[in-house]
C-alpha cells in the first residue's frame, strides 16, 4: 500500500486542529504520515498536538509566521510518501477519503472529490456554479477555485514538477496552482463528498484579504505568457481576465485604492492588443 504524506498547515486554530488530525489518523487507508506544520501559533495548538500518541503524527514548529504556501511547502520537504494530500486544519476527512481517491492516483496526477459545506455550524447547498468535476477542467478553474486543498490527493512527482505553492502569494496561492496543474494534465474527481468544509469563521483567509481578484488576475496573467495554451482556452481566460480587471478597477477608484490600478490597467491593456 503506498504511504501517503498529509501535510497540514496551521496557525491558531486550537479549536479545530484535533478534528483535523483526528480525521488523518482514523482513516481508513492507515499507510500514512500526518505533518502538522504549525506556523508560529501563539493560542494552544501545540499542547493539544501534543496529546496525540500515534507514531504517524509528525510537528514542525515554524518560530516565525511564513503563510500557508510557506508552511505546506515546509511540510512537503520532510514528506516521505508517494502521494502527497492536503487539509486545511478547519477542515475535516470523511474516514475513507483516501482509500476512495488512491485508485483512480493510477490514471490522474491529482484527485479532487466533492464536499460537504458547513458554515457558521448549518450544513448548506452549493450553487450550481460550485459543481466540481474532472478531465480537463482548466477552463472552468478561470472563474474561480474549482478544487478544494483539503479535497485533493496528487502525486508526489506532480508537487515537485510544479514546486509547490507559490509563497508570494498570500491568498488565491491554490487558484494558481491548480491554473497550472489543470492546464497540463487532466485530473480525477470522486463525485460525492470526501470532506466536511467548514467556513463562516473570521479567521478564514478570504475574509481577511479584500479584492482577492487582483491574485486570480495575477495568476491568469501569468499563465497566460508562461505557458502555451490552446485558442480556446486563451479566449477564455482573456474574457474572465479583462472581466476581473474591470471590476477591480471600479474598485479601487470608488474605495480610493490607487496603488495596483496601474498594475490592473497594464495587464487589460495588454490582454486587449493581444
């Protein structure tokens, strides 16, 4: 069976750290390694990891705060399994996400399933423009992240093909990857839930980071000159781009947020002769 690396990154979630460790090691597919990276937390994360008696557990203290991307990163460097799989530490396993997922790692690079959401402790539907899939999907991760860091499992050669994380991004750092991920490969998908996703909490990135478009239109950009894409999928991220450009800049002007407009008004220009 193979061995599989779960990183989890974490900073100040000592109320939801021990459901998300608990969630690893009572899974079913027991051939693994739980890689807490703690980022410099100041509240109890540390002294409730350490109650764990489990072997599979494994804590990397970080003594000064880096950011997600930073700190799965970290983790993958000291990982040691063929497959690598994240989790949010406010997230939750169902117990046979993996034993579910590894299967269909023999044909995909990465493996996405469907989630259960929660927020503010009531379960909710997603909206129809939520629906996850698989194959070949890059042209529906414009829009928006289509794939849940808590949902997936990949190959290990698949996270150091791409060098994981891009740390300057402080938000959106998953929309990135899974651009690039999804532009070169297709990807599977388990279509019922794997996950409990939890959100609400003001702690959450997204509701701390304002106008996370201008990273999406970054990503976009970026994968736009870096990579070769087919007509089509140029065609369509230039109109989900020049969209997010224009409602940044009416963002920025009318909260009188001037600094990145130029940066914006730059890439539309650019997108609009090309």
């Amino acid at each position: 069976m193979p061995l599989v690396s779960v990183l989890i990154p974490t900073f100040n979630r000592q109320e939801t750290i021990e459901r998300a460790v608990s969630s690893v090691l009572l899974q079913t597919h027991q051939e693994l390694e739980c890689i807490v990276i703690d980022d410099a937390s100041t509240d109890k994360t540390l002294e409730l990891l350490a109650k764990f008696d489990d072997p599979r557990l494994k804590v990397i203290s970080l003594p000064e705060n880096h950011g997600v991307s930073f700190t799965r990163n970290k983790g993958f460097s000291q990982a040691k399994g063929e497959a690598i799989a994240l989790l949010d530490s406010d997230d939750e396993w169902l117990k046979d996400k993996l034993e579910r997922q590894l299967p269909l790692l023999e044909k995909y690079p990465l493996v996405h399933g469907e989630e259960i959401w929660v927020r503010k402790g009531k379960r909710v539907n997603q909206k129809k423009v939520h629906r996850k899939e698989g194959g070949k999907i890059f042209e529906r991760c414009l829009h928006l992240c289509l794939i849940s860091p808590s949902a997936t499992l990949m190959k290990r050669e698949l996270y150091q093909e791409m060098n994981g994380f891009r740390e300057d991004f402080p938000v959106c750092e998953d929309y990135e990857l899974w651009l690039r991920v999804t532009h070169a490969y297709e990807v599977g998908f388990i279509p019922e839930p794997v996950i409990i996703k939890y959100g609400g909490h003001e702690d959450q990135l997204s509701a701390k980071y304002k106008a996370m478009d201008y990273w999406r239109v970054k990503a976009m950009d970026e994968v736009s000159r870096n990579h070769s894409l087919s007509e089509e999928e140029l065609k369509v991220l230039k109109e989900v781009l020049l969209k997010k450009c224009e409602i940044l800049i009416l963002g920025y002007r009318k909260h009188g947020n001037i600094e990145k407009i130029p940066f914006i008004e730059e890439v539309r220009e650019r997108h609009l002769q090309g």
